[in-house]
C-alpha cells in the first residue's frame, strides 16, 4: 500500500511558478520515479502542501483514493482530480480493514485570495493490520487533545508530525506546533515511531531553515525518548520499520 501526504513537487510555493519563496531542498525522488500511489492525503489547500501538477499527474497515472476535508474537493474537481471530502470525524473505506478517518488540527486555510477559511484542514488516521498510520497535517498546538483523540482509533505505529515553520518575527505561532509540542504529541498518541516532518523545504519562517531537527533531538533528550524512534530523515532517505 503506497501512501502519499500532501504532493509537493513545484520549486515555489506560489500560486506562479516565477515569483514567490523558493525550495531550499529538492525532492528526495522525481514524481515520475514514484511507484503507483494507492491513496493520497491532503491536509490543506496551502501552496507548500498542494502542487495542482503532481495532483494532476498522479490522478491520471494512478486514480489514488485523494482523501481531504470538506472543500478541498471543489478546488481538486477544478483541475478534473476527484477527491473524497470528509468533515472532522469522518470515515473512508480504502479496502476491507483499511479506513481513513479524518482527524481535527488547529490550522487555517487559503488557496486563493479572498478564500480564508472557505475550506477545512485537517489530519488524518489511516487504519492498518499491522498498526495505525497517523499524519498531522498542518497543526498549531490548539487544545493539544487531538493527538488523544486520535490514538482512540487504535495503536498508532507511524505518527508523521510537522515540526518546523513555528517561529515567526520574534514570536512562536499558533499555527504550527514547534519540536517541543511535537514531542508532546508523539507521547499523548503513544506512538511506537514517529517522523518529523514540515521543515527544511521552504524557508516560510524565521527559525534556522535547519533549526527544527536539532531542537528535536533535545526535547527527546529531555524526555528520555530514544533518538530513533523519532527521526528526521533527509529528502529520499528510506526508513525501514521493523
């Protein structure tokens, strides 16, 4: 089963390709190279989470099960992808054993002018045999329950959790949840493994474009948490999970 989260493939996080912040990183493999994708996650309609080309070409490749929440569809449907759409608590049968359900996150929402908030962010739960997937999104910290609510569906073997872009002139934002939080989270889910992610590819705010794996390593320091449990691995560097 191929999972893909938030395709992001276009040197710029811009609505056009000649403006706009620009990739520090490039992908750790090209688009073409992928294997068939089975099932996609889209979090939110924000330019460095939805590259309308690689929706595109995966959809015609592919036909993936494109789950998202409520909205997002409508803007997927323009450029001829169909995706399933889903409120906050809500469930989608991939195959017999293996739903997705989508999860609450504290964000907020924007693909074009004058659309904030006309859509929903969200994470997601991908049910497994062999032990639940899990990706945040984009989160801020919120209530920090949603992380609770989640391992309610089940043992959680992955947890995919953002944990960059929180720094922004001078102040953390509410809008994304920084290491410490993300730790945080990692233990309210109960996680076995986790993956850091939502960093080191668009420099969006003002921390080091680097800042966010070294503070990673101290929190789990602090925590007693073994270094590879939480990893955050270069662009196309595999991890195989026992």
């Amino acid at each position: 089963l191929n999972i893909l989260t938030d395709p992001m493939w276009l040197e710029r996080s811009s609505p056009v390709q000649f403006v706009g912040v620009k990739r520090v990183r490039q992908p750790g493999v090209r688009l073409a190279d992928l294997p068939k994708i089975d099932l996609i996650l889209l979090s939110h309609d924000h330019r460095d989470h939805l590259d309308m080309r690689a929706m595109r070409t995966l959809w015609h490749r592919d036909k993936p099960l494109i789950v998202t929440g409520l909205g997002n569809d409508q803007i997927l449907a323009r450029s001829g992808v169909h995706a399933v759409a889903r409120d906050w608590g809500g469930r989608v049968t991939l195959r017999p054993g293996i739903d997705v359900i989508v999860d609450r996150a504290h964000h907020w929402s924007e693909y074009d002018p004058g659309d904030r908030d006309k859509t929903l962010w969200a994470g997601f739960t991908v049910t497994l045999p062999g032990g639940n997937l899990y990706f945040a999104g984009d989160t801020g910290p919120g209530d920090m329950r949603w992380a609770a609510e989640a391992r309610a569906a089940g043992p959680v073997r992955l947890a995919i959790l953002p944990i960059g872009a929180y720094h922004f002139a001078g102040h953390e934002t509410d809008n994304h949840i920084g290491p410490d939080q993300a730790v945080t989270a990692f233990e309210q889910l109960g996680a076995a493994y986790a993956i850091g992610v939502h960093w080191g590819t668009f420099e969006l705010t003002s921390e080091g474009i680097n800042e966010p794996p070294e503070h990673l390593r101290a929190a789990l320091i602090r925590e007693h948490i073994p270094a590879n449990r939480f990893r955050t691995p270069e662009a196309g560097e595999p991890w195989v999970i026992e």
